[in-house]
C-alpha cells in the first residue's frame, strides 16, 4: 500500500509531524514501513511556462523554436523536440540552472544554430514513472490546464511536493490497504480523531430501479450488489489533484469517471466499477458462475475463456465483467458515455482468488477482495463515487441505489480481563489505560471493573479472539514500553553491557576472518614500553617499584611488540603462516606517576604474515599485503556499522613502512593505524613481510552509530561503466572516489577502483586509476539514456574538480 504524505493529513492532524516521524510510528506500531519515497527526488528550478511562439526549427525537421514565458521580466527561448507542442500552452519548464532527477543540470545550450535557455519537461523527465504517465502525455510534453499560474511552482501543481509511505502489511492487516483504514491507525497512535470525507449529493426525482434490476443466482459468492445510476454527466480528464493522487499511489489516470472509482478504492478499500449504461445491453444486472468455457473480452481487449468456478457479472445474457477482477471492454466508459450504471459489490474472497489466479490478471480490486473488504463500506463508497462523478464530470444522481442484500453483518465481540493481558504482556496496566487504548481505536466496549467486552468495528475484522485485543493493547501500549520479564520465580540472569556485546562483536568478527585470539602479559621490557607507531617522547612507561624481573619491570604501552614476539616464536618453530589479534589494555601515564594512577585504555590489535591464500592443489598462493589486512579491519568497520565515518590517511609512524602505512581516522579523530612493518623492525625480529593494525577499541565502540537499515535485493538490473582516468600523481584515489558519488547521485549504487597504472606509457607525474561505477533504480529498469546524463555529469564534475580526463 502506498500511502501519500499529503493526502493522509486530510484525516489526521499529525501534529507536525514528518513522514518518516510517522514511518517511525508506524513501524513501532506493527505496520511496517517499507521505504518512504520522495516524488521530488532532487528536482529544483522547474516553474510553469506559457508558449507565445512554436515555430520550425530552421535546421532541424524534429525540432521546434519556441517562446516561452516563464514569469521573469523577457521570455526566453527554449528548443523543444516533442511532437505536441504548440502555441498557447502552460507547460513545465526547467529554467536553466535547474536541477533533474540524476543530479542532470540545465545549462544554456545551442541546438542545430539555435540557443536554447532552458528545457520543456515531459512528467517522465520529472521523475514519473511512464506507466503512471496517462495516454495523451505518454509520448509528449505535459500540458498544464488554462488556468495554471505562469512563474509558479511546477512541482507543487504536480504534487510531487510530497513523500509516499510504502506498508509493508500482513496479511491480517487488510484494514490498511485504503487511505481511511491508514488514517484510523495514525489516529490511535497519535491519540487523535479521524476526519471522514463529507458526502453531499443532490438527487433527481427519478428512482434507479427505474433503469436497472439486480438479480443474484450465486448468493455465496456474492451476499451484497449495488447498483446507482448517473445521468449526463461529461467525460474528460481529471483535475490534476485527482490525477496526483492516483499516481503517487501507482494508478495510471484515464478519465474523470474511472479515476473516481480508482480513488474511491483507495479510499474506503471498496472496489467499484462504472459501466456504459447505454452500451450495457440491457436494464438487468445477474450475477451468476460462469458456464464451462464461456468468454468475454476485457478491458486489456484479450479474450478470456471462462470456467465455473468463476463469477461474472452479466447483462441476463453474456458476461460483461469477471466480478472482482476486471470489466468487460463492450460496456468499457468511453469519450461519448452519458449515463453511469455504478457497481459497489461485495465478493467472497476465495472465488475472487481463483479467478485472479486461473486467468493471469491482478488488479487492485482483486488484491483487496482477496484479503478481505469491510462489508458495510459497500454502499457508502458508492455514494461517495456518485458525490464525486458529478463533482467532476457534472450530471445527475439518479436517487437511490438498486441491492441485493443476503449478506449477515455481524461484529466480532472479545471478552478479557486486564488481569489477562498483564500476564501475557507481563505488563501492570490498569483498567482506565486498556480503556484509553480501546478508546483511541474506536472500538465500543463495555466494562465492568477489569472485565471488558469489546466489540471491533466491520474494518477490523482481524479482531476475534482474546490474543488479537491483547496484540492491539502492546501495540499501542508501545512494545519498547513493555518491560522485560521472566516467568515468577526464576531468577533474573545477567546480561551483557552494550559496550561488552560490542566487544564480543569484535572478537566473532576477526577469528571468522581468520585471525586467532592471543593473550599476552601487561608487563614488558622498558625498551618494548618505549611505544610502538607513536613518537617517543609522548610515552611515559610505568615501572614497577619491585618487579621479578627486567623483562616483565613495565606496563606496556602498546600491543604490537608482544604479538611480533608471538609471530617470531611461532616462526622459529616452522609455522609460517601468522594471523593473530589481541584485544587488551595499555598503559600510559603523566610525568607525575607517583600520585596519579596511569590511564588504562582497551585497544585491539592484529597481525598478518606468511600465506593468506594457499591452495596445493591449484597451485595458487597468495600473499599476506597491505589490502589484506586493510580489507579485514573494512569488514569490523562495516560489522560496527562505521563504514561511513572511517577514513584513511598516508602516515609516517615510529616502527611502519614510510610508504605502506596509514593513520585510521573516526569522525576525522585519529584512532589508530595500519601498515607494513619497518625493514628494520622485520629484521631485528627475524621476521618477513609483517602487517599489523591498532586501534583504540573505547573510542571505536563508543562511537554511536544510527540504526542499520537493509535493503531488498533489487529486482531490476544494474548497469556497469567502466571509467580509467588520467590524474596527476599526487592526486589520491580517495579524493577521485568522492567526487564520482557525490556526482552520481541517487541512481549511483557502487564505485569500486579496480587498476591503478604507472609507466612508460603514461605521461610524466601522471598516473591512471580505473574505476567500476554501478547503476541502478530499485524501482524501475534503467534506460542507457538515463544512465548516460548521470555518467556524463560525474565525468564533468571529475574535469571541473580534479582536473581529471579520461584516459585515450
């Protein structure tokens, strides 16, 4: 369900709330909110224009001159390629210096000779999915009505001002697949009343079963049918707020009449359908199974073979509609329909289901007949499409509104005690707080004492047992407010401190890479305490006053010298290969380390040396080096979800390889570093090529990081370009990196550095650097259009930048 930011706040005050406030509620509440989207997506700079002049390009057959007036002082000129352009319309115009969806730019061009100072947009080049775009505009610029003020915002007309909540729903939950059953449950969340549309409508003095009859034979599979008549009325496209709507909730608008049907289905969650009356062929409405191997032609103009489990609605003769899922295209409302025959039925589910199924259509009447419609919204909803038809396509209400009723509507009643759910939710809420809640659903009840009796509304017919009142009383109780609690007389058991979970994270996450836990002795040699990768003369060793030996007088003020002890004992016995971290406390002190105590700080460090990869077999082998150990420290980073606030800078630390060494950044805060060990150092210690990190674990795990929010595997593909760049020497592929995604965008998913090139080859103090730029739209497949603008912006920005160019 996709519910709109904007059009939800006509039921509910939301008290000021933003929507991902409510997403937040929502969500906490068991209505999952699956992504928000923003309809704007980035757009800026787009106003309404008026044409004064169309005329042929001069040098171009598919191109046109035009005039524009866009509000400003002098009218400017824009070239336009669409064939429905033309004189006198109000279209959108993105001025230059705008800003389109991919981070695309408007700047001042020449088209064949001709200068062009802006662009006139189709809905699709803002951002509208084609599919939503209606037919006129599908292949063209959009064209505003007459009455749109030139100079104003063009987005706000199109209400793409907005944000869209996408409900991820049970399926026991369909009371939220309609716009009031959404409102209802932010209204008990936020303790606030629901405002219900008003309906109003003038009635002739004609009856409607002056025009039509309603027979039923399958009466199970249909206990309710409606049928109201609307007399002149006039087809045409919807206003631009009914047709806003309707996309933002995924419909295509089509005409006034059939848009009503679709928003009053949004709504109220009723499905409707408005036939041709005149093209209907008869006055009766029977609703009847279907013969064996019976047929009608849809609305998709495909001929559909029909069964008997299937339910049709018919005109006493053939089928005109397959009830529930889709109408019949020879009683279809066209451009000439004057009379509305308006069908509000309610269908059993499960007949719905097999039809859907049996003939490959899904549509979003099935879907909601399927999961279930409140029976007493039937008549409701269709008085309200009536409301609206004339509203918008004038007319008249033919008074009344012909059934078939055998349907039995009864509300689910629940008794429980409070005593009742306390014990399920091992809560202590009194009477008047279950009360309040039952309240702020709308639900009636009756109480006596701790006793209720709770009758749930017709839309809420997910509520039958005690369990369902005590999920509907945690839910907006709070689950985070429920406390935790075992069963009476067990004891309470310990639990780990957040900063100790963490930790624990740590060492789960480097002994599945590979590495093995170490603990080695807090005291050293004074010349192992001088510090390790940091200057000398900022470390002050703690001697003990009586130690038992030379070699253990003091506290260490670094992990590393112990571990390339480690790796030398384990080397000298012939085992080669060493992938070893520790997580343990070093020592530093002041001056005076008479009178104070020395600050204890818990840092975690590692080693690599020897053969990461070694297959026999295969014959391959692979190398302890830099990136190794560096990938491994990236995948804890990304384990404690830090990955976007850590960075690397070249360093030059006391002990590390001058060239192959890096300071470790959080927040831009130094925590540690990462490197090749110095030569010097592998020979004192008979060691070859060795690789070490430390990092100051307090400071690393007390970082407070936001919630981690997955994402569904996209169901679109990607595409992939390749781009190698020449850059200077100095220039460092960090830099190079930030600037592709912050050019790329939203569509821009994945940059990853794949050649980094020197040679003879290449012009001198400069260097190139092959990059791999992903693209992708989680929510439609990319055109190489698309992808082109977005990958010719990042190229400019690296030119503008960097100074960077793309490598002959």
């Amino acid at each position: 369900m996709l519910v709109s930011y904007r059009w939800l706040q006509e039921y509910v005050d939301l008290k000021g709330l933003t929507a991902n406030d409510i997403a937040e509620k929502l969500t906490r509440g068991g209505i999952e909110v699956d992504i928000i989207h923003n309809l704007n997506k980035g757009i800026t700079g787009v106003v309404v224009g008026h044409i004064l002049e169309c005329n042929q390009h001069p040098n171009a057959d598919k191109l046109n001159v035009c005039k524009v007036d866009i509000g400003e002082e002098e009218p400017v000129q824009i070239i336009c390629g669409a064939k429905n352009v033309g004189a006198g319309q109000k279209v959108a115009v993105a001025k230059v210096g705008a800003v389109l969806p991919g981070n695309f730019k408007i700047k001042k061009a020449k088209l064949r000779g001709e200068a062009s100072h802006g662009m006139i947009c189709s809905l699709q080049e803002l951002g509208i999915e084609g599919k939503l775009v209606a037919k006129e505009y599908s292949e063209g610029i959009y064209v505003f009505p007459t009455d749109a003020e030139v100079g104003t915002d063009a987005l706000e007309l199109l209400g793409l001002n907005d944000e869209v909540l996408e409900l991820d729903l049970t399926p026991n939950r369909a009371d939220c697949l309609n716009m009031m059953g959404v409102a209802y449950e932010v209204a008990a969340l936020l303790g606030q009343d629901v405002k219900l549309p008003q309906i109003q409508t003038e009635t002739s003095s004609e009856t409607a079963s002056d025009y039509v009859s309603v027979k039923v034979e399958a009466t199970e599979d249909n206990p309710y049918y409606g049928a109201k008549m609307i007399k002149g009325v006039k087809i045409g496209p919807s206003p631009l707020w009914l047709q806003n709507r309707l996309m933002a909730a995924g419909i295509r608008p089509i005409s006034n009449v059939v848009d009503v049907t679709n928003y009053v289905l949004l709504e109220y969650g009723q499905p409707l359908h408005a036939f041709d009356y005149d093209r209907f062929g008869s006055k009766e409405v029977l609703v009847r199974r279907a013969t064996e191997g019976e047929e009608v032609v849809t609305l998709d103009d495909v001929t559909r073979k029909l069964s008997s489990e299937h339910l049709v609605i018919t005109n006493g003769k053939e089928p005109v509609a397959v009830a529930g899922v889709m109408g019949g295209a020879s009683s279809e409302v066209n451009d000439d329909t004057t009379t509305i025959l308006l069908e509000a039925a309610y269908f059993e589910g499960t007949r719905v289901r097999i039809a859907s199924r049996d003939l490959g259509l899904r549509s979003e009447a099935s879907l909601r007949y399927e999961k279930g419609v409140d029976p007493k919204r039937a008549s409701e909803a269709a008085e309200r499409a009536a409301s609206l038809i004339v509203e918008l396509a004038g007319g008249t209400v033919v008074d009344g509104i012909v059934e078939h009723k055998t349907i039995d509507i009864q509300e689910n009643v629940v008794s429980i005690s409070v005593e009742r759910i306390n014990q399920v939710l091992g809560t202590a809420i009194d009477g008047s707080e279950v009360a309040s809640i039952i309240e702020r659903l709308q639900f009636s009840y009756k109480q006596d004492g701790n006793q209720f009796e709770i009758t749930a509304p017709t839309r809420r017919a997910d509520i039958r047992i005690e369990e369902d009142v005590i999920e509907e009383v945690a839910r907006l109780y709070g689950y985070d407010a429920i406390p935790t609690t075992l069963p009476i007389g067990l004891t309470t058991p310990g639990a780990l401190t957040p900063y100790q979970a963490k930790r624990r994270k740590v060492r789960r996450y480097l002994e599945k890479a590979g590495l093995a836990q170490t603990v080695t002795y807090s005291l050293t040699s004074p010349e192992k305490a001088k510090g390790f990768g940091d200057e000398q003369t900022n470390i002050n060793p703690v001697q003990l006053s009586m130690p038992m030996s030379e070699d253990r007088s003091t506290l260490r003020t670094s992990l590393i010298p112990h571990l390339l002890d480690l790796a030398t004992h384990n080397i000298n016995r012939k085992v080669a290969d060493v992938f070893a971290y520790e997580v343990g406390s070093i020592f530093l002190s002041e001056e005076d380390q008479i009178t104070k105590q020395p600050t204890e700080k818990e840092m975690v460090a590692g080693l690599f040396t020897g053969q990461w990869l070694q297959h026999a077999w295969q014959g391959e082998k692979k190398a302890v080096d830099f990136y190794v150990a560096k990938g491994v420290l990236e995948g804890l980073f990304a384990e404690l979800g830090l990955t976007d606030v850590i960075t690397y800078q070249q360093g030059n630390k006391i002990g590390m390889h001058p060239g192959r060494a890096a300071v470790v950044l959080l927040a831009g805060k130094e925590i540690g570093y990462i490197g090749q060990l110095h030569p010097t150092v592998e020979k004192d210690n008979d060691l070859n090529e060795t690789y070490v990190f430390q990092l100051d674990l307090e400071v690393l795990l007390g970082y407070e990081v936001s919630d981690v929010f997955y994402q569904a595997i996209p169901r679109h593909p990607a595409i992939t370009r390749d781009i190698a760049l020449v850059v200077n020497e100095d220039v460092q592929a960090g830099a190079v990196q930030e600037v592709i995604v912050k050019a790329g965008g939203e569509l821009l998913k994945n940059v990853h550095l794949f050649d980094l090139y020197q040679g003879e080859h290449m012009e001198a103090g400069k260097k190139s650097l092959a990059f791999s730029l992903t693209y992708f739209d989680p929510e439609k497949t990319l055109t190489d259009e698309e992808v082109t603008k977005v990958h010719e912006q990042v190229l400019t920005q690296l030119q503008e930048t960097i100074g960077a160019t793309l490598r002959a």
